[in-house]
C-alpha cells in the first residue's frame, strides 16, 4: 500500500474509532506492528459493519476478514471475507466467530472435500500490512476528533466485530 492510501487508512479507521485490541484504546498509526496483519476491534459497531471502510479497501483490492458476534433480533453471527479479487463472502458463524455449516451449507456440498474448501474460504488468512513508501508523512496527528464521524459503524450496545486487513495481492 502508498504511504498516501496508509494515511487514507488511518483517517478511516480513526472515524470508525477502532482499537487495535479487544476493549482497548483508539487506533493510533504508529502502533502497526511491522510484518503483521492489521487488526482492528470495535465492540458498538451496529451490525459489525464499517461501510467506509470496507468499500474503500475493495475499491483497491485491499483483503480484509470481519467477524461479528450476533445480537438478538438485531443480525446473525458472521464471518466476512474480501480476499482482494471477487465478491465480499458471508459465512455464518457462532459467536466467538468460529464459522459454522446450516444444514443449508451441506447440502449444497455434494461432496466432502466441498465442503472443506468452503470451511478453508472461510478462513482466509491476512497478509502483513505493507507501506510500499517510507515517506510516510505523520499520521499521528489524526486522532477521531480531527476525523469526524461520517460513515461510523459506532453505536450503542454490548456486541463486537473485528476486521482485519492486509496489502492487496
């Protein structure tokens, strides 16, 4: 990725008011991990969804994999894969984020080796998150006051979704 789409990144990420930890504090870029996939938390995502956000990393192919804890008469549990080519796949899952098969899902795998390449689809692994660029102009500064809110899966209520994203392949 440019050093310019990571600062894009960042300003997105910092609307969305992710954390890189489960409960933990705000995004900030200069705690990407080096080699690492980045991983991103929201606990108050309304549908586990970050529509900015996924919609610009499949306009430049950038992978991403969400998982969602499901919330009573709100949505399911689910497990979401870009791979950067391709639909963006939905496979449900618990609520720990483990994909599971309906008795839909089996029967429309004929055969069992079917089946398994639809469980491996579904655990799509991220790439490192990787900035083709050191002139990385300073994205500290962008903090979620300075970004603003527009297109924020933010809300209120005890569920979490998790999105990883990766370089485009």
């Amino acid at each position: 990725m440019s050093a310019d789409d990571f600062i894009t990144l960042c300003h997105l990420i910092v609307c969305e008011g992710l954390s890189r930890e489960e409960d933990g504090e705000e995004f900030s870029p200069e705690l990407r991990s080096e080699g690492q996939p980045l991983r991103l938390f929201d606990h108050q995502a309304i549908g586990g969804r970050f529509g900015a956000l996924e919609e610009w990393c499949e306009d430049r192919g950038l992978p991403f994999t969400r998982t969602c804890a499901g919330y009573p008469g709100g949505w399911r549990a689910e497990r979401v894969v870009f791979t950067g080519r391709g639909p963006v796949e939905d496979y449900p899952a618990d609520n720990d984020g483990n994909v599971v098969a309906t008795s839909e899902t089996v029967k429309a795998h004929e055969h069992i080796s079917t089946l398994r390449a639809w469980f491996a689809a579904a655990e799509f692994k991220i790439p490192p998150l990787v900035i083709t660029s050191e002139d990385v102009t300073s994205p500290r500064d962008i903090s979620r006051a300075s970004a603003g809110r527009e297109e924020s899966g933010g809300g209120g209520g005890e569920h979490r979704s998790q999105l990883q994203k990766g370089p485009a392949t």
